[in-house]
C-alpha cells in the first residue's frame, strides 16, 4: 500500500468516528451484531440504529475514498 495514502484499517476507522456510530459499527460489522439486537441493548428503535449504520458506512466510505485506508 502507498504510504502516501495511510495504513489505517477499518478498525481504526471506525475508531474515529463520533461515540454512537462507533459503538453501533462496531457492533454490528465486528461483532455481527443484528440491528434489532442492538436497538434492544440500546433501548433505542431499530429504525435509528439503521440510520446510525448508514450513516456510518458512509462517513467510512468517504475516508477510504480520501485515501484513509
């Protein structure tokens, strides 16, 4: 990998990210965490924890195409 572009991993991506998203990321695509799973252990609907999933997903995809990764 160019060292000009960064030798971050998605783990330490996702460690960048505001509290939420990273607790939820973190959950759901390390941990295989399902969203209603999640929602429960939250106590939030699962509507917002999907939200909070896509959101994050595109605030990562946006630093891999910065050149983060």
């Amino acid at each position: 990998m160019n060292s000009d572009i960064g030798d971050k991993s998605i783990a330490e991506l996702i460690s960048t990210l505001p509290e939420e998203e990273r607790l939820i990321l973190r959950l759901h695509l390390v941990n295989s965490v399902s969203t209603s799973e999640i929602a429960s252990k939250l106590g939030v609907p699962e509507r917002a924890v999907i939200s909070v999933i896509a959101s994050g997903k595109s605030r990562l995809i946006g630093m891999i195409s910065k050149g983060n990764l």
